[in-house]
C-alpha cells in the first residue's frame, strides 16, 4: 500500500522520496537512469533483486530506467559504510487466493502509465506470477518521446516444505528520441534459484542467472 500511495511510477521515482538520495536524470523516460547519494560512487551503489544482485552491465552502475517495479512488494534501501544497498523483494503469496492489481493513470506531456500483475499460487503444479508495465511520455519539449516498457514472469514449483525451485525472467526495454543516447535498449534477466531439506537442520541451495544488454542502435 505504501508503494501505491507514493504515486512512484519507477524505481528512481520511489527512491527520490528518501532523505539524501539525488536521481541522476539523462533526460525523460527511456534515456539512462542512476542515483546517487550520502558520498557513495558509482561503484558503491548496489541492487539486490531477491537475494540476486543486478549488476551492471553498461557503465559502473546498473541502469534503473531498466529496473521494473512489476512483481516487486517491498522495496528497501540500506546506507552503511561506503555503499548504498537497494533491496527489491519479490511478490509472495501470503494465501491460497488468487492475487491480482492494475494501476493505470494519464497526465502533463502526453505522459501514460500502465502497471499489471496476476499471481496464482496454485496454478501449473506450483505457482505463476505475470506482470507487464509500461510508462511512456512526449517530453518537456515534446520532442524528446520516450517510453520504458517491462515484463515479468515467475514460475515456482513446491514439494511441500522438503523443495522447491523458482525460476524468474524479466525483461525491460526502453526507447528514447534523444539522440545522444541509444534507442532501443533492453536489459533481460534470468534467474534461477533451488532449496531441498537434506536432514533435519540441514538445507542445501543453488543459484543461478544470467543478464543480457541489447542495443539496436549502432
């Protein structure tokens, strides 16, 4: 409720609210996005998606105009000695209800927003979780369109409380009109996590994942 209540249509959105916290804005939607804050560099600003960082892939910090918030429930951000940690927690299923939520809104600059997420925790012999966003804008000027587009997918499969294993692909795309930046870009995301009981008091885990950069633009 509180994420819905900021009005934050992204990421960068959300965490301008915090105390100390400056965004770095390259221009409007679909062009590089970053934060800084409290004297931490670039280096120094790390994402945890769920356990799983998000690591950079273009430049000394990862890009979070292509860091969707569709499936996330919590989002917290942790400052210590020389860093500044933002954790994103995925959507859970607290019951055996089927979980559903659509935001959608209009504004200045020809400015729409479009964010949906579907869970089923009893769908495929396990769970699904689908989600799609999308935020697109004219510009301040009208000439600089940009849009952000993102999709969610997450499929988890159960073995009572003995396994279980959960794999999470997502993908955000952007595209801008300024030409001092590349158009279109998009960030895939593929992770893949495991849990089994061995003994009693003993629990094994694996993880795995994958992140891909595409630019069309030469």
């Amino acid at each position: 409720e509180e994420i819905l209540n900021s009005g934050a249509f992204t990421l960068v959105e959300l965490l301008a609210d915090v105390p100390g916290v400056l965004p770095l804005l390259t221009g409007d939607y679909g062009t590089p996005v970053g934060v800084t804050g409290f004297g931490v560099g670039g280096g120094r600003v790390r994402i945890l998606r769920d356990g799983f960082e998000v690591v950079p892939l273009e430049g000394g910090v990862a890009d979070l105009a292509r860091v969707g918030l569709v499936g996330i429930s919590r989002v917290r951000l942790e400052r210590s000695m020389g860093e500044m940690v933002i954790h994103l927690d995925g959507l859970e299923h607290t019951d055996g209800r089927t979980y559903s939520l659509v935001e959608a809104g209009t504004g200045d600059l020809n400015t729409n927003f479009f964010r949906g997420t579907f869970a089923d925790p009893v769908a495929l012999g396990g769970s699904v979780g689908v989600g799609l966003e999308r935020v697109d804008s004219r510009g301040a000027r009208g000439d600089e369109a940009g849009n952000v587009t993102g999709s969610w997918l997450r499929y988890q499969l159960h073995r009572g409380d003995a396994a279980g294993l959960a794999v999470d692909f997502r993908r955000v795309g952007s595209e801008s009109a300024a030409t001092l930046y590349a158009s279109p870009v998009t960030r895939s995301d593929l992770t893949v996590r495991s849990r089994a009981r061995l003994a009693e008091g003993v629990t094994a885990e694996a993880y795995w994942g994958k992140s891909t950069h595409e630019v069309e633009d030469e």
